[in-house]
C-alpha cells in the first residue's frame, strides 16, 4: 500500500540541523499519524507520499517550507507583572530556556521561549523553535494502513475540542 489521504503512516526518522541531531524517531518508538490531515509540515508529507513500507527518504526543507524565518518582531518584552500567580512571581518558572504555554490579547494559544529575564521584563520569543532553520530529513517508511476512526485527532471527543482533553493544540 502506497502513502495517501487518509492512510495510516509509521515511520522513522533523523532531524538534522546545522549538522547535529535535533529529532529522533527509530522504529521501538515510530513516528505515526493519518496522512493528509495536516498534523505534520506540508513539504514532508509532499516527499514522503507514494511511498511504501520499507522506501527510504532523504530531503531538505527550507526554513520558508518548515518553521517559517525568524521574525524579529515575534520576540518581545512582556512586563514581568504577567506572570504573577496569586499576586507572586513563581521565580521557577521564569527560567532563560523554558517553554510557557501563554495567549494572545484576543485569547489565542501560542508557546514562548523565555530568552531574557530582567527586573521588570521577560523577553519571550514566540518564533517556532526551528524557525529560520534548514531541516535534513532522513529515513524510513515501516507501515502503511488504510487509517481507522480511532486513527484520527478527537476520536473520542467527536472533534469537539472544548473538552480539554485531547492534547491536541487545536483549541
């Protein structure tokens, strides 16, 4: 059975950026997802259909066919206030690395990379990590199905991502 809509895919991979390993998928713990769904990078899914178990791949996305370039306007200087919980500033948490799940003024859900902390502000960084980055792909397609129901995001809440439980990131 080849890649396409709507097919249940597992494979592995090796992200490589600026010549070191920043992802991993081998075949004890494999990639898996419903092709054509949007759950991964266009592009990839582009060079990875009609393939069949055991193809091998090796491709390069362009930082404007993966993550999008680095925008400096994504990072910016947020008053240090905002992150007060119960009027006290969890100093634990406002570490240079960690990843904060915050919300736009119009309620939006994003993740912000803490860059900065200084006195008064904490400089977040709201590019995607791998933003402005070639990304080396390379590995093996090890099954292919035709997709189940319980294949798909939101099975078990009917799509309805107000439950809050599905992990998904759609909400």
């Amino acid at each position: 059975m080849n890649i396409e809509k709507d097919t249940f895919v597992s494979l592995t991979y090796t992200l490589t950026v600026n010549g070191k390993v920043a992802d991993k998928a081998g075949a004890e713990r494999p990639l898996e997802f419903v092709y054509g769904i949007g759950m991964l990078l266009p592009k990839f899914e582009e060079y990875i259909a009609g393939k069949s178990v055991g193809d091998k791949f090796e491709f390069v996305l362009s930082p404007a066919e993966g993550y999008g370039e680095h925008v400096a306007e994504n990072v910016i200087d947020l008053p240090k206030n905002l992150f007060e919980i119960d009027g006290k500033v969890d100093d634990n948490m406002l570490v240079v690395g960690n990843v904060l799940p915050m919300a736009d003024h119009e309620g939006h859900r994003l993740m912000g990379t803490i860059k900065a902390v200084g006195p008064e502000t904490v400089t977040m960084d709201f590019n995607h990590p791998m933003a402005g980055e070639t990304l080396h792909f390379t590995g093996e397609i090890i099954g292919v199905r035709k997709a189940t129901e319980d294949d798909y995001p939101h099975h078990h809440c009917g799509g309805d991502c107000s439950c809050g439980d599905c992990n998904c990131g759609c909400e």
